[in-house]
C-alpha cells in the first residue's frame, strides 16, 4: 500500500537547509515514489494512506555512528538505534554475528563507514521525524513505520 508521510517541513537532506514546508513524501514497499507538497501527492495518489506528522520535521532517517546502544540483546539495541531516528549502523559497532542478524532482520544497514543521508525518488525510503527538541518522533526503515512515538 502506497503511504504518504506529510510534515510541517521535509527536509531532503539531513543537516541541509534544503526543505519544502508543508511538504511530504510518497512511499511505496520500500522505495520513495515522490516528494513534494501534501496536496500535489494526495492528489497524485488518491487513494494513498495520509500519515501526518504534526510539529514534525521529516527528513531522511541518520546513520549511528558510535557504539550502539546498551540493551539486554541484540534487538533490543537495534530496535534502541531505530528509536533515534537511525536506519544504518557501522559494521564495527555491530561486531557479532547476533547484532548483525538483528540488524538483518529489521533492514538496518550496516555500512563500512558513514554517508550522506537523502531522500530521493526510487530510493530506500529510510525517513525519520524530529520535533522542535530534536527528539525522535517516528522512523521508517526501508518503509516499514518501525518507531512511533505515541
């Protein structure tokens, strides 16, 4: 099913000043199919679930870059990183066979070193919403919402 997730600002590069207000971005399976305004995608894709993130900024989901987070198991300190508002970890943080099979079950990446985070057309739709304190509000893993904050 075709989501779009709507914000009060979409920014398509993380740290960048590049952003659309009021913008939102339609996911399908675990791609982006567009970005733009809320009404040019509702209106592209009418029979699209509308996920609104009031307050919110949406942006592309971060890569954790230091040691991940302590836990009792393995997915437990993925699903801790998926919480930040991350989809990709370093492999040398993930350091075990088990933390790299949680990482796999859940989509995560394990990236050699860090990258640049984007939302792009056709890309892995990996989104993250902050609020105005910079806390986590959702994540979205390769299209999957695997966060909510309630």
């Amino acid at each position: 099913m075709l989501t779009i997730h709507a914000a009060d600002e979409v920014r398509l590069v993380w740290g960048s000043g590049d952003s659309v207000k009021g913008g939102a971005v339609a996911v399908e399976g675990a791609r982006v199919a567009a970005v733009g305004s809320l009404a040019e995608l509702t209106e592209r894709f009418p029979g699209a679930r509308v996920r609104q993130w009031p307050g919110g900024v949406l942006g592309p989901a971060r890569v954790h870059d230091g040691p991940l987070p302590d836990a009792p198991t393995p997915r437990e300190r993925i699903h801790a990183v998926l919480k930040s508002g991350a989809v990709a970890v370093l492999e040398e943080h993930a350091d075990t066979a088990e933390l790299r099979a949680a990482a796999a079950r859940n989509d995560v990446a394990v990236l050699p070193r860090t990258r640049p985070t984007a939302i792009t057309e056709n890309g892995r739709a990996d989104l993250a919403v902050f609020d105005e304190k910079g806390e986590c509000m959702a994540t979205v893993c390769a299209g999957r919402l695997v966060h909510r904050r309630r």
